[in-house]
C-alpha cells in the first residue's frame, strides 16, 4: 500500500445546531480504494463534502499530499488541489455539452478566449487513458446515468485528482456497468490515485476495497483493513445491534387474482407479457436495466399507453389515462429515480409525503392536516427517518432518508396496488429490514405489492414469484422454493 496522502483528523460539523459529524478522523493512501460505511445519515456524505469543500467544517484540519490546507468551502478550491468527488446526487448540467460539463470552471483559456479545439483534444486523451468513450457534442442530460458518472470521473482526472470520492456510484447502475466502473477503479488504483468509496452493498466493499472506516450516528466506530473485517463484525457495527437478520418471515396466503396483464404490448418498450398478481403474495420483477420492467410498471400507473393486450385490476378493465388518475384509482409507484420524478426537493418533508394521498384524504381541510400530521409522523417513526422534524426540508436529508419518504408517501395513500421500481436504493441494511417487514404486512391488508428490483437477493428474499424479463420479453417465471434459484434467474437475465 501507498503512502499517506490525505489525513482528515477531528472534523466537527453542524447543520443548524445539530451535530452530525463528531470528532470524525479518517485517512487516505496512494492506491487504495478505502470504504466508508455506515446507516442512512451516519454521515457519510457529509464528511466527504467537508473534503471535497462543498461544506466547512465547524472544526478539525484536512492535510493533503502531507500539507495543511486552508479550508475554505468552496469545491473548486479542493478540485485545484487534486481533491474531486463524484457525487451521490450526480452533479451533471444537464442543457450542456459533455465537452463543457467535463471542463466547466476549468476551462483552457488561450488569448482570453475559450479554446475548445485544446479542451477537445484533452478530453478525448482522458478518455483514451480510462478507455471510454462517448459523443462530446451530446447534451449531457441526454444521457443515461451511467454515462454522466463517467463524464464526472473524466472531469476528475482531467483535473489530475489524487484523490476521488465515489458517493454510492453503482445504485443507479447495471451490472454491465458496475463491471465497467470497477475496472476503471482498478485502473486507477494502480495510477497511485487514493480513492473513498461509499456503498451500501456489502458484496462490493469485498470485491473492491482494502480497508473499511465504519460511522455510526456521526462518530467513528473502526477503520480497519478488509481482511480484519468479516461480514457480522460490519453488519453489526452498521446496524448498531447484533440483530442482523434482513429478510422477515414471507407471508404465505394465494388469494384471488387482483391484477393482470393479459399479453400486453408496448411497442419499442416490451413484448407480449402476461402475468398475474394474486391477493396475499409479493411479486418480484428481475432483469437488467433495459429489460422492459420499469416501462410496464410506468404503463400501470398511466404514463405509456398499451398497443397490444389489456390490463386487469380487481377483474375490470384498467383504463388509466395518466398518474393521478392512477392515483385516484388506487395504484402508487415508487420511482427508481427520485431525483427526476421522486421528490419536491426544497419543499418539507411532511408535503412531499403527503402529495399523492392529499387526492384521498377527508374533505375538510381540517380533518385533512391532522390526518396528515398523524399519518407522516407515524411514518417517520415505523420507517426511522432521521429527521429534526416534518417541516424539514428533504433535501437535507442523507440520501437514503430521502427514499424513505419516497417509500413512505405511498404508505400514506390507501393504494390496493403498489408498485415498487428499486425501492431500497441507497437504503442502509438496518432500514431495509424494517421497510421489508412493513410490505409483509401490507400484503396481509391485501395489497398488491409488484417489487422490481436489480438485487437478485433482495427478490428473493421478498418474493412469493419471482418474473424474469430480457430485452422487454418476459423469459421466464419462478416460484420462491424453486431451485437454485439465483443462478437460474442470472441465466436468463443474462442470456448465457
Ligand atoms: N445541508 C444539510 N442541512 C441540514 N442537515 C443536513 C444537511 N446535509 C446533511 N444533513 C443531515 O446530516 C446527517 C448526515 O447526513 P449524510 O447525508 O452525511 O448521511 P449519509 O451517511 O451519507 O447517509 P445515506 O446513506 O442515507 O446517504 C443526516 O441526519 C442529514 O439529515
Ligand atoms: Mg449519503
């Protein structure tokens, strides 16, 4: 391993009165990939924006290739010192180029003018060296979200960063992706480039990283090297308990069908899919990104129209003609993108989780906020969202905080189906437990609950049945004690 080349000792910060990082020390070596874990709001995010000078802290120093640097909050001065983050929210202006995105506040000046001719060639020499490549005249909002995290790790390494923080970048990724990344991040490890990489998934921290920092509520509990730590010792420093069971007891009961989709066709978006969904069961959608899962959820809830086949829910004919009418008609669906359709980030949190159910609630606007009020406080407690309070803003909210009220807003409305499209993305493995439990139980109310999910184990660990879809064609179909399981589902998503 590398020398030391970044050492973060004592750092202190608070959001208006409240203290989320305490006495926080954590250091970093040339060609290490170094995990930092810990549940949804440890504080995770918010020690690397203190280093990558988003944030300042209220106390603590930050030395850098062996020097003290002054802190002063801004993210262009740690970027100028070689410090880069790629972050959990991606950072991409999405009406630019790519060739501007990847050079914006580092533009090359020739003369007093912008020389693109010079950034052209430089970019394309970036990503020659970490061999991608994409259209640097494309608008980057265009583009898929994997693509847009390159195009970050490209302005990092334009910048000739040492050191680049990776804030959960693979929850919005595919396995093909995922494989790309980590390649890269092998590249770059042998560069000597010292890399903090933040996940939730255990499986990565020990496929890629060498050592571990663990917080717990804004304090450090170890930092360790990999091969120190086992699988209990991290589950039970995250969740704070020996308690580390994830999946509840499955609910067993096959009641009525509640809802169908009879040979149902979008064209360019998938093929002539049936399935059924009965009363008292979970069903699973597995596949890569692509596959068609996520656009035949979205035509459930009025956002694509069928060409071919029809839908069924509680025997008659779906006819949805958009999402609120969908609402009205008892359907809730949990984006996979919440950043995109998911929240109103400025607004408080009490709003964001009572958009949808303001549509059913009592008449009266009285008996409206207080069954609003009990509702949300009920849910902040059942799903422990860490929170000052309702009226805060959910865009201070750690990550996976945010998707519980995404979660949480249609727990609020009396839905009779949801539809789940990744729904414990970014949610830490205490939080899932819970948020599990909590659909075993809507199922007993007999709610229709459809989970699409990219974590094979989480489907079946959830799931009564379990679909599988390629390419929009569904390939295939399992019952929860098939077999092998796992690898028979990889297989078809997979196509090998
Ligand atoms: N800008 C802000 N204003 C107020 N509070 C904030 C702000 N940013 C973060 N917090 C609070 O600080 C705490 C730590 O949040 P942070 O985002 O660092 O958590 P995290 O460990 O990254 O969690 P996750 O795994 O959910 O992403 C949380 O309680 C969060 O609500
Ligand atoms: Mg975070």
């Amino acid at each position: 391993m590398g020398k030391e080349i970044l050492k973060m000792a004592n750092i202190c910060k608070s959001f208006a009165g409240t203290q989320v990082l305490h006495d926080v020390n954590f250091d970093l070596r040339a060609g290490e990939v170094h995990a930092l874990m810990g549940a949804n709001g440890a504080g995770k995010s918010t020690l690397m924006k203190v280093l990558a000078g988003v944030y300042l802290p209220d106390s603590g120093t930050i030395a850098h290739n062996g020097r003290v640097i002054p802190l002063k909050g801004t993210v262009h001065d740690a970027q100028l010192d070689g410090i880069a983050m790629v972050f959990q929210e991606l950072n991409i202006l999405p009406h630019l180029s790519v060739l501007e995105n990847i050079f914006i506040a580092n533009e090359i000046v020739n003369k007093g003018i912008y020389d693109w001719k010079a950034m052209r060639k430089r970019a394309r020499e970036v990503m020659d060296e970490v061999g991608v490549d994409f259209d640097l005249d494309a608008r980057a909002g265009d583009l898929p979200v994997a693509t847009q995290q390159m195009i970050e790790i490209t302005r990092a390494l334009n910048l000739n960063s040492n050191v680049i923080i990776f804030d959960e970048p693979t929850s919005s990724l595919t396995m093909q992706e995922t494989d790309i990344l980590f390649a890269l991040i092998g590249h770059l490890k042998e560069k000597g480039v010292g890399m903090v990489y933040i996940t939730h998934r255990m499986s990565e921290v020990y496929q890629i990283c060498d050592r571990i920092t663990l917080l717990r509520d804004g304090r450090l509990v170890f930092s360790d090297d990999i091969a120190n730590v086992d699988n209990q010792r991290l589950l039970a420093g995250i969740v704070g308990s020996e308690n580390t069971n994830q999946f509840p007891e499955k609910y067993h009961h096959e009641g009525e069908v509640i809802f169908e989709a009879k040979n149902v066709t979008s064209k360019g978006l998938y093929e002539d899919v049936s399935f059924q969904l009965k009363d008292g069961e979970i069903l699973g959608f597995a596949g890569l990104a692509g596959a068609g899962r996520t656009e035949i959820a979205k035509t459930i809830f009025g956002c694509y129209n069928l060409d071919e086949g029809e839908l069924l829910f509680e025997g008659k004919k779906l006819d949805v003609k958009n999402p609120v009418d969908a609402v009205r008609q008892g359907i809730g669906y949990v984006s996979e993108d919440r950043k995109v359709e998911g929240i109103l980030a400025v607004r408080p949190i009490r709003e964001n989780m009572s958009l949808p159910s303001m549509m059913t609630l009592g008449k009266g606007l009285h008996i409206r906020n207080n069954q609003e009020k009990d509702g949300v406080n009920k849910l902040i407690d059942s799903l422990k969202i860490k929170t000052t309070g309702m009226e805060q803003k959910i865009e201070n909210l750690s990550g996976g905080n945010q998707q519980k009220v995404c979660l949480a807003k249609w727990l609020m409305t009396n839905s009779k189906l949801l539809l789940l499209d990744e729904p414990t993305r970014g949610v830490d493995v205490g939080a899932r437990a819970d948020f599990y439990q909590l659909i075993q139980d809507l199922v007993k109310q007999h709610i229709g609950v459809i989970v699409i999910s990219s974590e094979e184990d989480e489907l079946i660990g959830l799931c009564n049945r379990i679909i599988v879809m390629r390419e929009g064609k569904k390939v295939g179909e399992f019952n929860e004690d098939e077999k092998n399981l796992k690898e028979k589902m990889l297989k078809l998503m997979l196509d090998i």
